[in-house]
C-alpha cells in the first residue's frame, strides 16, 4: 500500500493528474513490465524455434488425429536422423504421453525431439501444471498403463514445470540394441 500511495503522489506531482488518472497508468506500466516478465518466449501452438539438424518441433491440434500426426511425425523424423530403429518403441511411448496430454489437459500442445549424445530425447508440452499421476490399472482395464510404458521402455522420464505449463518428457537410448 506505501507504494502505491507513494507512486499516486510521483505521478500527480509529474503529471499534475488527478489520483484517479494516475493510479491506472501505474498499474498499467507494472502490468506491462510483469507479463513480458512471465509471457512464454514461444507460444505453444508454434514450433519451439528455428529447426537444426538434430532438433524439430511441431504444434498439435486439440483433436485426436493428432496422435497419429505425433506417430507419423517421430518416424518420418527418426528416419531422416538415421535412428529408425528407435521409431517402434518412440512411436509407442509418444502416443501414449500425447495421448494423456490431450485427455487430462486444456490449450495447445507442442511434440519436441532433439537427438544428443547419444540420447533421443522426446518432450510434450501443455499448458497445465498439473503433473503427470500414476494410476494401478486392473489387468483387465483397457487404459491406464502409460506410465508403466515409460517406466519400462525409457531410459529416463519425468515432467518438469515451464513459463507456459508443464513439459513431459523421455529419453531412449540412441545406439543399437541399447535399450529395452
């Protein structure tokens, strides 16, 4: 509240404004100044940046053809990148991560792959910060068993909290034969 009081009387004094005319041109500046501060650097329904040669990037449609789209994408990408044996257990675990992402939360998505030292790491992106939560799924259920797919085909999973939401992500092995 000292604040406030003390910038309405800086800027009535600079301005010879009213208290009225000047406390929204106050809060306004801090408003401007605090969402530049906390705005994503990339909008999720963009590719995260510019491609390189070991990075890609794709925005999802809320829709569910967009599985297919993340499958169809990770293989193609897979294959130019030479790792196209990596594209079965990819293919599987990207759907089961997009899968859950469009089922459990709301806005945009984002498919991200990067391959580096030799590692394929591949990252979800939404808009929700809610992490990922495992459930004990009966042996006859029909759904349910994607974290147990990440635990047992990747060599690391996890989630972590970003400026949009929260980003899911896996890493495979990139050698032949290496994983699995």
């Amino acid at each position: 509240m000292v604040i406030v009081a003390v910038g309405r009387s800086i800027a009535r004094s600079r301005e010879g404004r009213s208290s009225r005319a000047a406390a929204p041109s106050w809060i306004a500046r801090q408003w401007a100044l605090w969402s530049r501060a906390l705005a994503p650097l990339r909008p999720l329904d963009a590719p995260r940046g510019r491609a390189t040669t070991w990075d890609a990037s794709w925005p999802l449609e809320r829709e569910p053809v967009s599985v297919r789209r993340a499958r169809r994408l990770v293989t193609a990408q897979l294959g130019d990148w030479g790792v196209g044996h990596l594209s079965d257990t990819a293919e599987l675990l990207v759907s089961e991560v997009v899968t859950n992402a469009l089922r459990h939360t709301r806005g945009p998505l984002r498919l991200n792959l990067r391959l580096n030292d030799s590692r394929l790491l591949c990252e979800v992106e939404d808009t929700e910060s809610a992490d990922p939560v495992r459930n004990v799924a009966d042996l006859d259920a029909e759904g349910g068993r994607g974290t147990e797919l990440l635990d047992l085909l990747a060599a690391a999973w996890g989630s972590m909290l970003t400026g949009t939401g929260k980003t899911v992500w896996f890493e495979l092995p990139a050698e032949a034969g290496s994983f699995g």
